[in-house]
C-alpha cells in the first residue's frame, strides 16, 4: 500500500533527525496517527468480541478467547483482559445479569421496569460507542470511564449505561486526569441517593500487590461495616506499648500506623498457627527448601529468597519469624523427573502431603508458560478418576482453574483440545496437544524454573 509506504517514510525521517523543521513537516501526521491509534481502541474491543463469536479459544485448544488473543496477538493476559472488557461495554456482556431464581422472584412490576431499563440501557450504549468512534476517544479514556463506573452502586437513579453515554461525551473535551475526576464526583454523587443495604458488602475488598525489591508489597482494602467494626476493635488495642516486653513497654517508638500492622499481623500469625480442620491446609505456609539448601543456607546469604507455596519469596530471617520450624517438610525428588518420590513427616492427611509433595516438586502449574501458584491451583488426575486413574502421587499434578478447565480428560482430540501426561521417557509432566503426534510441551516458565523439580532436574541433566 503507497499510503503506508509514505508514512513509514515520513516516520524514518523524524526518527533519523528529529530537527524543528521535522516537527513542523511532520505534525500533521503525528495528530493523524494519534487518531487513528485512538480508532484502534475501539477496533481491538470490536476484534475481541469477535473472537468470543468465533471461538477462538478452539484454535489454540483453549477455551476461551482471552487465551487466543493472547497467543496471535502476542499482547499481556491483562491487556487482553480489558479488550474484552472493552468489547462488553460497547456489544454488551453475553452472560445474563439475573439468575434464574432472581427471575423466578420478580413481580410483574419489577420485570417491565427492568425491561423498560434495559431498553434505555441498550439505546444509550449505541448513543455512547457513536461518540467513542466518531471521536476516537482512546483506550485509555475509555478504561478510565469503565474503572470509575465500577464503583456505581445498583439500582442508582441514572444508570452505569445512561452514564457512561454522558462520561464518554465528556471524554471529547476533557483530559484522561481531568475525565476521571468528572467520572468520579458524578458516581460519588448519585451513589448516595440509594438505599441498597448491602452496597458496602458488595463492594468488600482485599487485593494484595507484587512484591517489590524489598520482598514487601502494599495491599489495599475496603471494609464493609462488619469487617470495619471487628478491625477497630482489633485496632483499639494497639496502644504505644501494645505486643511489647513489660521492659521496653515504657519507650515504644513505633508510629500509630506500624503498631496497627503489628496488631494485625499478630491476629494472622495466631490464625495461622491454631488449629486447622484436616484436609483444609489453609494458611499454611510451605517453605521449599531442598537439602543442598539448608547445607548452603550460610554460602547463598542473608538475602538469597526461597519459592513458597503462595508465591511469596521468603529470605532465611523471614522464614525465622515466621517460625519456620513448624514448616519444614522434605520432599525427596526422583532425580531425572523432579517429581516426588517420597514426603518425609506424617502428620496430616494424605492428600495434604500429595500437596505437598507436587509443592516441593512442582510450585507453580505445570502448564507450559502459566506461574499460577499451587495454593491457587487445583490438584488434577493426570490419568482421569474416571478412566481408573488413582489418587497416587505418581498420578497427580497441579494445575490452575483456567487450564484445568482446558483439559480433555477423554483424551480424544476434540474440539483440538489436549490433555496433561507424563512423559514415557523422563517421567516429568507437561502437556500434549490434542495432535498425539505433536511432541509433549512442558513449563519452563521463570517461576517454574524455581521449582524444586526443576533444580533436581537441572542437577540430573545439566544441559537443560
Ligand atoms: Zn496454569
């Protein structure tokens, strides 16, 4: 196309001698190509939708088609995600708001105001893309808009669907800052005016951010009135002096925001440490350390981090403070595999230990290229339950929600679905295409590398 051709070339001009009389020249096409990415915002979410009509998923074996946008496009799972995010606020979502039962309780009032809703709703999303694609609003305002409406309570006086027609007419003139600001009051001032009695519980929130260079991460929370009570009150204890010897009581340094945590941290690690239900294994922390590890432990440093089983790095002091006697299980891996072979230290139930074992062998799913880690994970039967598959360990592998839901248990090809295996060669698990004539492709993803199986393996095999 002679079209592309020019601006590739305008493009190399700038780039080799970005002059001021360049900037003059090429100004024009600069705010030309700013709209045109702008249109390309509206265009992937379109795409994305087209993808969930196509199946897409079924191309690459999956079953969704954030996964096959993933794959062709080469883009983050993340950035997929908001595509699609993207597409059902432009074509709508194609799962249903209310339940069966919710629609079994409706009065006939309700179901024609609903209806009636839903009308407007659909006439003002038209009303609403008409603006995003005749003025390329970009990705960004577009995201803005949707994350700010997120916090809109239910059953408002002005719809998420009437409001979004209004913010994106807002995004024409305003800046993406300026833009969240406008969202934000607006949704803040409606809010209010319902009484949903349950808006605080269903905005309940905990999310736990990546750990950074410190090993520490933030978290952020919102509280609904109960859990708000129950943690002041926690709270109202942690008085200067609080949790400290009798000795150094007197002289508390700490700010009013570190002895909070102190407290907090106090009622976790008590949670932690109380007895559990068999089975559950909830809130334990697993440390992996192999026994070159702990002969090593002075030679790899203070700071060396080991993999645990809810994805945190661990330093040795840290595993110290967490009182990491009470956590150290071995597990003995087969060389040539790293898969378990034997779990020393038997206290709790079987399937506890198979956990375990695929821990200190596996870590992460043992799906090529995920880092789920294996607290997140489900324990799967690599030859199925069904077929006589049995729940020994030389059975069983872990793998996450998404690709366990991606796993042709009959073995038969459909759908070009593949299947978890074990190799007949190295014995090590990893994945074989619904093509049996496809070779095995196996997780060698960075977290995975991490992994006690990995480490064996690497020992065994040093050219791997
Ligand atoms: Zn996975």
């Amino acid at each position: 196309m002679q079209q592309v051709e020019d601006l590739e070339a305008m493009m190399d001009a700038i780039i080799a001698a970005p002059s001021a009389d360049a900037f003059k020249h090429t100004l024009p096409l600069a705010e030309l190509l700013e709209k045109l990415v702008n249109k390309k915002a509206t265009f992937d979410a379109a795409l994305a939708k087209a993808a969930e009509h196509a199946d897409a998923g079924r191309l690459i074996g999956k079953n969704s088609h954030i996964d096959a946008l993933v794959y062709f496009l080469g883009i983050s799972k993340s950035e997929a995600f908001r595509r699609v995010q993207r597409a059902n606020d432009h074509y709508g979502n194609s799962s249903p708001t209310l339940s069966d039962a919710e629609l079994k309780a409706e009065t006939s009032l309700q179901r024609e105001q609903r209806v009636l809703q839903e009308a407007i709703d659909r006439e003002e999303q038209t009303k609403a893309n008409a603006i995003a694609v005749k003025h390329a609003i970009s990705g960004e305002k577009q995201d803005v808009i949707r994350y700010e409406l997120e916090k809109l309570n239910e059953k408002t006086s002005i719809s998420k669907a009437q409001l979004r027609a209004m913010a994106m007419h807002e995004a024409t003139e305003r800046s993406v800052e300026d833009l969240r600001s406008w969202t934000r009051t607006k949704v803040a001032r409606i809010n209010p005016t319902t009484k949903d009695p349950n808006a605080a519980l269903k905005k309940r929130s905990l999310s736990i951010g990546q750990q950074d260079s410190d090993g520490g991460a933030r978290a952020s929370m919102y509280l609904d009135p109960k859990g708000l009570a129950l943690l002041k009150a926690m709270m109202a204890k942690a008085k200067p002096g609080h949790l400290l010897k009798l000795s150094e009581a007197d002289d508390d340094r700490r700010t009013k925001a570190q002895r909070q945590y102190d407290a907090l941290v106090e009622i976790l690690h008590r949670a932690n440490t109380a007895q559990l239900p068999a089975r559950s294994g909830v809130g334990t922390i697993v440390v992996s350390l192999s026994a070159k590890d702990v002969c090593s432990l002075e030679k790899s440093g203070a700071h060396h981090r080991y993999p645990t089983n809810i994805g945190v790095t661990l330093t040795p002091a840290e595993i110290l403070r967490l009182g990491g006697a009470k956590y150290d299980f071995g597990v003995v891996l087969d060389p040539a595999s790293g898969r378990p072979l034997h779990l020393a230290r038997t206290q709790r139930t079987a399937s506890l230990y198979q956990r375990l074992a695929l821990f200190g062998s596996e870590l992460v799913c043992t799906k090529e290229g995920c880092d789920s880690p294996i607290e997140d994970n489900d324990i799967h039967h690599i030859r199925s339950w069904f077929d006589g598959g049995p729940t020994d360990i030389e059975n069983l592998t872990n793998i996450c929600r998404g690709d366990h839901g991606d796993n042709n248990d009959k073995r038969d090809g459909k759908d070009n679905m593949g299947f978890m295996d074990t190799d007949p060669e190295t014995g090590r698990v990893g994945f074989q295409p619904a093509d049996k004539g496809q070779p095995m492709r196996f997780n060698n993803s960075a977290t995975a590398q991490e992994s006690g199986g990995a480490q064996t393996r690497r020992q065994h095999w040093p050219e791997e």
